[in-house]
C-alpha cells in the first residue's frame, strides 16, 4: 500500500478510506504464553474496533492507579521521576488470533509513517481515562463536547436530536443506566452520530449513497490506482468537516483464504512530524465503507485522544532490543505457535494499542512473522502478529495480559 500526499493526488488520481468491516480473523484459539514474562494469551476478536488489555500488577502509587502529581508543565518530561505504568485487566473475550493473509509482505504495507530510520528516544504515552471493562467510553467526552462536535459537523443546522442511553448495556458495568453514549440526527439521506469516545459517524441510507460510474469503491473488486481515485473523489465531496490541510489518502488489506484481496480506504493528516504522525496514524484516522454495491455506505471520523491524558514521554527501546526479546521468547501473542526462527520475521513497525478496552494507550513494536505451518495450497502465507512492550520495562508495574481482542 502506498500514500500520496492530496496535493500530488488531486491531480493525478484521487484517494479516501475505512477500516474495512471484512477483515475477519481465522478462528484458531489457543493460549500461548508471554513465555518470559508469564502472561496468558487469549483470543483474537472477529469485529473490528477492539483491544488489548492487561493484568492489574502491583501497583507503584498508593491507591493502584496511574494518578501522580504533574509537573508544571502538566505533563512528565524524559529524565524526571516517571511513574511506573499500571495496567488493568477487563473481562472481554474473542476468539481466533490475529494473523493475514497474503503472498508476499509487501501486501500488507498499511500505511504506518513509522520507519527504521527514526531517531525516537521517547514516545508519549496516555491514560484512557474512559477505560472500563465493559468496552464502553464511559465517562466519554460528555454530553457538551458532544453537541458541540455536532454542530461543527453540521454548523449548527441540524433537526432534532436523538439521544442514546447505555439503558439495558448496562447491567453490572457500573454505568449509569441514562449514561449517553451518543447523539444522532437525521441530514438528507444520511445520519449523523457523534460517539461518547468522540468519535464522529456519517452513515448514509440503506441503499448507500450513489458515486458516479467511474468511481470504483468496492472491497475486492478495485485496483490500487482507483481506490486512491475514490478515496479523492470522496474526500472533496463528502468530507467538509475534517481538516484537509494535510490530507493522505492510504487504501491497503489482504486475502481471504480463497486468494481474493480484500481492500480497505482510509484518511490521515500526516504534517510531516514523526510523533504527529504516529498519533494521527494510532488515534485519528478516517475510514470509508463501501457497501456491496460499490456505493459509499459509511464515514468514521475517530478522535481517541479526546478520551485520554498524557502521563508523559516514555523512553522507548530500539528495534534490535526489541528483537532480542522476541527472539528469546518475551512476546504477546495471539499466534498458537511460537516464533519459527528469526529468519522468518518478515516485518516490524512501531504502533501503539489505542482500544477503548485499555487503560494504558502505549507503543508496543509490532512484529509479522511467516507461520509456516499455515501456508495454503494456493500459495498464500500467514503472517501472525506478535508484540513486544516499546517502552523500557523498569517503566512497566508488571506486564500486560493479551486478550486477543482485536484493536
């Protein structure tokens, strides 16, 4: 996958996204431990949207929690007393793990502004402070941050409003039962939801809304070069309420198991600032849907950060340390089967995990990895993920349960 800049791409092919709702995970749950650090695997989810989540350790402040005092600042700089990161664990549960499909790793490119070649000695980290263990963004951003997003969605014209309650969902969660967990109004023939974890939803009607005929927006049946057409096409035309300054347009995917490619379409503001970048890329992403007729089915702004705060710049370990560590055995993984040998790493890229169901939104390096054992008939390859915490360990109070779920 590639991504073009939009001032290169409006004049020569267009370009847009969402994270497709087809990528669905094989069902091959097994447990299979952190193995230096004794943590258990889970399972991997089916839906798109999930997460990781933790074991709560010891705790390194007095009430078990990440509150500390902030500096002046009102975050925590490199070289001060960084507190250690204390990680809680929710209740989810999934199946499958979390592996693609594709015949060589040069598929799978997704975009990620991370590269090699970074001097990172910090990254920032936060506390989700929606964080809770029924997967829902309570407290969320709030019923006024709520509105106000609305109104620069529709500048301020819009009908009536329609209220979401948790009302049934929340049965032993420990949420209010008239919590609002998003707003909704109706504009033309499509509905607009702005979510209690910020993030923004155009849904357009059942039969989607109609692209002219040579704008080719499907799943599997658009190349790359139409797809960033599409992408463009729909950006300019359907997007005024997201910021185009910076605009990168990024379609990727991967095969199914009968060897058709599965595609999705995404957005990004990517300013040319690494850090910038790799928030943008982990927590404000724009994804496009097509529906099965070609036509555009849905709009996804995401806002994650809005949920979260700083606890402050963590020092991060480098891309060979963090090899080591895979190569001996300290990962999380969802994979049933241990690393293959080294020789079978096919790719890393620095992400962070930025799921409603953690508290702790940090990078962890990302390594895929052939699985041998998985390669099919028709010449594909399984390619399973496999994790290892960025941040230094003496910053970690314990270390991370995976619960498969699927961010």
């Amino acid at each position: 996958m590639k991504s073009e800049n939009i001032s290169s791409a409006i004049n020569e092919i267009d370009e847009l996204f969402i994270e497709s709702a087809n990528e669905i995970r094989k069902p091959k749950a097994k447990k299979s431990p952190w193995l230096k650090y004794a943590a258990t695997a889970a399972v991997i989810a089916l839906v798109v949207f999930a997460g990781i989540n933790a074991l709560t350790p010891n705790s390194t402040t007095p009430e078990g929690n990440n509150d500390f005092p902030l500096n002046s600042n009102g975050d925590t700089e490199y070289g001060a007393n960084l507190p250690k990161l204390v990680f809680e664990q929710s209740g989810a549960t999934a199946y499958g793990f979390e592996g693609y499909l594709a015949y060589d790793i040069s598929e799978l490119e997704n975009g990620n502004p991370w590269n090699e070649n970074m001097a990172l000695k910090t990254l920032p980290v936060y506390r989700n402070n929606s964080y809770n263990e029924a997967g829902i963004a309570y407290p969320g951003i709030g019923e006024e941050a709520m509105l106000k997003k609305l109104d620069s969605v529709t500048n301020g014209e819009h009908g009536e409003i329609e209220y979401s309650h948790i009302g049934d969902f929340s049965e032993g969660t420990g949420i209010p039962d008239d919590f609002i967990d998003s707003i909704k109004v109706i504009s033309g023939n499509h509905e607009i939801e702005i979510q209690s974890n910020g993030g923004i939803v155009v849904t357009y009607s059942f039969d989607g809304e109609e692209l002219p005929d040579d704008i080719s927006f499907t799943y599997t049946e658009t190349s790359e070069g139409d797809a960033y057409k599409a992408i463009s096409y729909i950006c300019q035309n359907y997007c005024d309420f997201i910021d185009k300054a910076n605009t990168t347009f990024v379609t990727s995917g991967e095969y199914t198991f009968d060897g058709e490619f599965s595609r999705d379409y995404r957005i990004y503001d990517f300013s040319g600032d690494e850090i910038s970048d790799m928030l943008n890329f982990a927590f404000s992403e724009v994804q496009l849907a097509p529906n099965d007729e070609g036509k555009l089915m849905l709009i996804r702004v995401n806002d994650k950060l809005s949920c979260a705060e700083k606890i402050g710049d963590y020092p991060i370990i480098s891309v060979e340390e963090a090899t080591a560590l895979l190569t001996e055995g300290s990962y999380i993984t969802t994979v049933p089967y241990e690393i293959p040998g080294e020789k079978y790493i096919a790719r890393v890229e620095l992400i962070y995990r930025s799921s409603i169901g953690e508290n702790i939104w940090m990078p962890y390096y990302r390594f895929l990895v052939e699985l041998p054992e998985m390669a099919q008939e028709n010449g594909l390859k399984e390619f399973g993920a496999f994790y290892v915490p960025a941040v230094e360990m003496e910053y970690l109070s314990g270390l991370p349960l995976w619960n498969g779920s699927f961010n």
